[in-house]
C-alpha cells in the first residue's frame, strides 16, 4: 500500500503553513474524491438567545441571531421573509470582523433558504466565509448583491491589491447584478448563476489566481489583472483578459478566447474526463436538510445544472454534526465507527490525533472552512484503503509543533479525477 501526502487535482489547490517552516508535496489520489471547495486548503499567507431542540424539517427554530441549535453559533441561517435590515446589519457585522482577518480564528457559513431576497441585501465576503444557497439548484436563491473587494491591505485609497484574499467561498446561488470576486488562490465560486458580468479584480489591482467551477455568466467574465486563473466547466458570453495563463476545462464550445500556449497565455482543455462536484447542504420543507451529492460525470462540457440536477439527497439524520468547541477527534471517530458520515460545522477543530475514515462511501463534509490544526505534531485527518470516499470543504492546518504530514490517504491504485 502507498501513502499520500497532499493530492492536486484538476480543482483542488493546497497551501499549508508551518510555523516554523513550510512544506509543500504533490501526489494524486485513488478511486476518491478530494473536493476541498477550490481546494482542500492548507493554510499559507502572504441579544438573547431562545434554545430549544432543534427539528431538521422546521428552518424556522433559530434564534434571534438567525442561529440554529443544529448547525450552531458560526452558522447563520436567512430566509426570504426575514427583515432586510436585520439581514444586512447581521452580513455588515460578520464582514466588518472577517475583513481583513488573514490569521484570524473565526470561521463563518452564512446560507440563504431558497427564494428571492430583498435588493438591499447585499453579501460582502471576508476572510473564513462561505456564502450558499440553500435549493437544489443555484436559481433556486436569487440574492440582489455579492462581492468579493479588495481595500484592506493598505490605508491608501487608491490601493486594490488583491494578492492576499485568501480562504472564502460562494456556492449554489444566483446574484442578479454584476459581480466583483477579486480574489487570489485558495478561494473558490462554483455552481453560481451570475445575471450580469463577472469581475476577477478589483479595479486592475493585483491579484494572483483563482477557481472558478460549474458556473454560469450572462455577460463576460473579465479576468483584468489576474496573473492566473483556472476555470472548470463553465459558461460565458465572453472570456476577457489574459497575463500569465488561463486556464479552461470543459467550456462550452466556442467561449473560450482564441489562440493558445505558448502564443498566446491560454491552455484549453476541451472536456473533464471524470468528475464529480462538490456536496452541498440543501433544505426541503418536506424532508428538511440534507446533503446533496452530485452525480458524477464524465468527458463533461458546461455546467452540471442546466437542464435540471442529477444527484443524490442524504438526509441529514445519517450526518454526526460535529462542532468545535465539543467535538475531539474521538468523538467523530466514534461517530464514524458507528456508521455515521461527518458534517463539521464552522470553526478550528484541535486534534490530539488523526480522524480516521476507513469505511468505504463516507462522506466528511465541512462548513465554512471548517479547519482541522493539529495540537501535538500528529495527522488531521487519515483514511484506510477503502473506496467511494468524499472530503470536501476542509481547511488544513499545521499547529505550533511540526506535523510530516496533516493529511494522509491510503490507497492501493492512482485514479486522478
């Protein structure tokens, strides 16, 4: 049997940081899915409260705070019906913290029920956030406003650098106006129906490369001053901008830019051979929530959800929902060994030892980056040779004494999907 260390798939990107040194290796993985949001990433930088027990079904027990006992204190909860004001003084508050918080320790999931919001809501997305939907499909949540700006790295005005907007996300939505994501690695839109255009950048400020997947854009997608970009199974009126290299996956026929490598810095690759999408929550009024698992696809071309969604809908009772500030690396290996997938909500789990996933088909789901961070040196996370596995939406990392490794996939045959 082999050991992996860290797995670089067609969309998975991983950074890790050591506090004392840094360590990067590449492998690929076997018969298993690594969808890390972007990526599995590895950290490196440049009122009162009413509780009762939570039923799955019934969205409408949470708190004043839009709070959940199921899902906890990091996970916000809106809905169509609730007071827009309240909503964007709730969004304003989170994005005031997570601004400019590149080491910070909080980690946010802000998800939307399905539905159509008011056009004052507008989402800004910082540091440790996720922004999703909550319907099956990304048009099944219309949201007026997201952006992803860049003004926090300096006290100058005119300064848009982009270079460290590290560690967010946006998923399984629709924003009904133009958007600006101007973001560097380890970042991730996917599933995301854009109304208008799509902006890379903010402003032509200096940005460094990001992740765009299963998306779709009405107008352009302009990639202004990105230095590198990959884009998998996407659609667009039009791509512009081009530096050091685009990259295309799977794009419908006729989007992509002309020319190519080493004339011109675009690389095409006309579909994704074997693929299957990240997981994601939903909620349904009769079922209440669950985790949706695409279907997988191959020699793929365009986005998975155009003519409807394949896939299949795990309830959430077949989910341990772990949550940092009870749950141990004994807890959720307790709850694997009993049968159960893993879904970690928002914040830093310090692991004494490694969770251990070696029943075939598991699925460990994080939320808002949920980060593992080793406490003594040790592996975060480990498989055993089995088959079907799904880690998705987990950020990695290293811890004050120095890990040889923080994720380790045994495996006995390589499948790069």
């Amino acid at each position: 049997m082999k050991k992996g260390v860290l797995f670089l798939c067609p969309d998975t990107v991983m950074l890790i940081r050591e506090r004392e040194e840094k360590i990067m290796k590449k492998g690929h993985c076997g018969k298993m899915l690594l969808l890390f949001g972007a990526a599995c990433m590895l950290m490196t930088g440049c009122g009162t409260k009413e509780s009762s027990k939570m039923d799955t079904k019934d969205m409408t027990t949470r708190d004043a705070e839009f709070h959940t006992e199921l899902f906890g204190e990091n996970t916000y909860i809106f809905s169509p019906e609730d007071d827009p004001g309240q909503v964007a003084q709730t969004l304003d508050a989170i994005y005031e913290k997570q601004e400019a918080d590149q080491f910070g320790e909080a980690r946010y999931a802000i998800y939307f029920m399905p539905g159509e919001y008011d056009e004052t809501i507008e989402a800004d997305v910082g540091f440790y956030t996720q922004v999703a939907g909550l319907g099956e499909l990304p048009t099944d949540t219309k949201l007026q406003s997201l952006q992803c700006t860049a003004r926090w790295l300096s006290d100058d005005p005119s300064n848009h650098n982009a270079c460290c907007n590290f560690w967010r996300g946006v998923e399984n939505i629709e924003l009904k106006t133009n958007t600006m994501w101007a973001v560097s690695q380890a970042t991730f839109m996917r599933r995301v129906q854009v109304d208008g255009a799509l902006f890379l950048h903010d402003e032509y400020g200096w940005c460094s490369g990001g992740f765009l997947a299963d998306s779709n854009t009405d107008l352009m997608t302009d990639s202004g001053s990105q230095q590198q970009w990959l884009s998998r199974n996407c659609n667009w009126k039009a791509w512009m901008g081009a530096n050091w290299n685009m990259v295309f996956v799977g794009t419908e026929e006729g989007k992509n830019p002309t020319g190519t490598w080493p004339v011109v810095p675009y690389t095409e690759v006309e579909k994704t051979e074997a693929m299957q999408e990240k997981p994601f929550l939903i909620y349904d009024d009769e079922e209440g929530y669950m985790v949706y698992v695409p279907k997988e696809r191959e020699n793929a071309i365009g986005v998975s959800w155009e003519n409807g969604s394949e896939g299949e809908k795990i309830p959430i009772d077949q989910f341990y929902v772990a949550k940092p500030e009870k749950d141990t690396a004994e807890t959720m290996n307790q709850a694997l060994e009993e049968g159960k997938n893993l879904l970690l909500t928002p914040g830093i789990y310090d692991l004494e030892e490694p969770i251990a996933v070696n029943r075939p088909d598991t699925i460990v789901l994080g939320m808002g980056l949920a980060t593992l961070r080793a406490a003594k040196g040790n592996v975060c996370l480990e498989t055993g040779n089995v088959q079907g596995l799904i880690l998705a939406g987990l950020l990695f990392d290293a811890g004050e004494i120095k890990s040889d490794n923080l994720l380790v996939i045994v495996h006995h045959s390589l499948y790069l999907s």
